[in-house]
C-alpha cells in the first residue's frame, strides 16, 4: 500500500452477503478505482440493527462489539448500505453510553465510518465514473441513508456521469418503501400497503430502472413489482456506477 492510499474496511452486509454479492464487488471496484486499499475481514457478521430495533440490546451489543474488534484497525469502514452504515456511526455510541470503555471504542469508528456513495462524493471527491446505462432511472432515497446519514445529492451527482442515463424524479422520492427490516414481518399488512404506493410513484414516473442504496429497500421493492406482474428493472447504484450491470440481472428477475 502506497503512503497515500487509504485502508479502508468493506463491511459487506448481511443481505448483499447472502442475496447481492455483486453490489459488494461493485464497491471494491468503485473505491480500487479511486486508490483505496480494500480489505473484507473474515470475521465480520451483522452490525446488530436487527436486534437493536427490536430492543435487545444484550444480543446487538455482542455483535457490535464484534464489529469493532474487527474493523477499528482501518483508516475508514465502508458499507454499501445507508442503514448498516448509521447503525455504526449513530447507533453504537448510543448503544455503549453505560459503557465508558467500549464508548470510546465505538466512538472512534463512528467518525471513520461512511455509506458507499457519501465516502466515495465527500471522502475520495469522486465526481465521475466510467459506465454507461442507456436506460431512465428514478432514484428511491432510504430512510436511514436520507434522515440519518444526510445523503441526498452524492448518489445524483455520481450518476450524472454516467453515460447515456436519465434520471427522472419520482414526486415521493423520500417516501418510505415499507420495508423498516423487522417492521415488514411485524406489520405486514401495513408495509405492503406502503410498499404498493411507494411503487405508485415510482411506476409514474415512466422510467426503466429503479435505483438505491439500501439493498433491503430495492428487494422490498422489486418483490412487490415483481408480484404486481411489473417489468421495470431495480438494482442497486453501485452496479450502475461501476458498470456491472451486464454481469448481473436485475433483482428479483432470473437470468433469462
């Protein structure tokens, strides 16, 4: 690693782990790119959001010390996802108040932990990408990514770049999707009706692919397109950005 190149720690995600790999590919590109050293420890595993949403802080306080053991040796930690990556930076100080020690710890990687698009825009100042995507695109802000984490122009300055892409906005951009991680399986009838018009909006604005950068979100999304018989395309902007979308089909849709 040369003096300049940043070291920098991919927490992966439990769903693009076991669902979307390729958005984590995607996001070593985009950062190699950018002359970043990546490194994806072994040991990693949930950020604990789960539990901690539902109240058991015990289990989410085991995982994030978890976390932290494994990534506070970089110079930042990266995530593909807006509500993985403010779990880490917002969540884990609150979650060790009580604990002057781990508090600490947790303290020091909040500062250095980013979302995808924010470290990429803010951290790296990338401006342009190398891609092209000859299609409409409509792009879905999550919650966590929007309210917590401020992120809002990074993904549509990036985009702008890519070749042959036009962005059409949906009138509810910021509208949740209904997916809330645990709160979908809770309420499911309450987050299908979110879901169906969160898909509403977005089917009016007439474009061909839906976008994000919350995986959760576009796979709630996409599932609820899918059994509506819709036919627009949902993938994650990583792919888009580091033009891999021909290596992959969009979500919820097989190869064929």
């Amino acid at each position: 690693m040369s003096e300049n190149e940043k070291n920098v720690g991919l927490f992966v995600t439990c769903l693009v782990d076991l669902f979307r790999p390729t958005v984590a590919f995607a996001a070593v590109k985009l950062m190699e790119d950018a002359g970043c050293s990546i490194c994806v420890p072994e040991r990693q595993t949930c950020c604990g959001q789960p539990a901690y949403n539902s109240g058991d802080n015990e289990d989410a306080k085991a995982m994030a010390q978890m976390v932290i053991e494994e990534f506070e040796q970089f110079d930042y930690v990266v995530a593909p996802s807006g509500s993985c990556a403010a779990m880490i930076r917002v969540h884990y100080p609150e979650l060790f108040a009580d604990c002057p020690d781990w508090l600490t710890r947790a303290q020091n990687l909040s500062t250095k932990t980013y979302e995808l698009l924010t470290f990429l825009s803010d951290v790296l100042h990338v401006d342009k990408v190398e891609a092209a995507l000859d299609r409409t695109a409509t792009y879905h802000d999550s919650c966590s990514g929007l309210r917590e984490l401020g992120i809002k122009q990074q993904p549509r300055k990036l985009l702008d770049s890519v070749e042959g892409l036009e962005l059409v906005e949906a009138e509810q951009a910021e509208r949740c999707c209904g997916f809330g991680g645990t709160f979908c399986l809770k309420f499911s009838d309450i987050s299908s009706r979110i879901t169906d018009d969160k898909c509403d909006d977005l089917l009016k604005t007439g474009a061909q692919t839906v976008l994000g950068g919350d995986l959760g979100c576009l796979m709630n999304i996409a599932g609820r397109m899918t059994r509506r018989g819709e036919t627009v395309e949902v993938r994650h902007i990583a792919e888009v950005l580091a033009d891999m979308c021909d290596e992959v089909p969009p979500i919820s849709q097989g190869k064929g």
